[in-house]
C-alpha cells in the first residue's frame, strides 16, 4: 500500500511504499527546500508520522 502526504510549502505529492521510505523521502524534500531558500529546517521521524496520521485519521472521518 503506498503512503503519500503533500508538501504544505510547494504542494507537491510525496510518496512512498511504507512508512520508511516515506519519511526518508519527505526529509529529503525538506532538506532540498531548506537548501533553496538559505534556511536550516529538519523533520524526525515522529513529525512526518504523526502528520500522516493525522491526515489518515481527518480521510477516515471524511473531511478530507
């Protein structure tokens, strides 16, 4: 089943496989934007799963 969660900044899809190849790719989304604009910005594990959840919970409810 794959995973997706879209960029708040650019609204770019983001997708992944499982949960691992999610997070890895939405921090390196992250790291290229941080690169681009001349900021320093980071997301854990933790953050990109809770939105995920977050995001999962608001579709099941549906107010999506």
């Amino acid at each position: 089943m794959s995973l997706s969660l879209t960029c708040k900044r650019c609204n770019e899809p983001i997708t992944g496989e499982d949960e691992d190849e999610l997070v890895a790719r939405v921090q390196a989304h992250v790291a290229t934007h941080s690169r681009l604009h001349g900021r320093f910005h980071q997301v854990s594990r933790e953050q990109v799963l809770a939105r995920l959840r977050r995001q999962e919970a608001k579709e099941n409810s549906g107010h999506a």
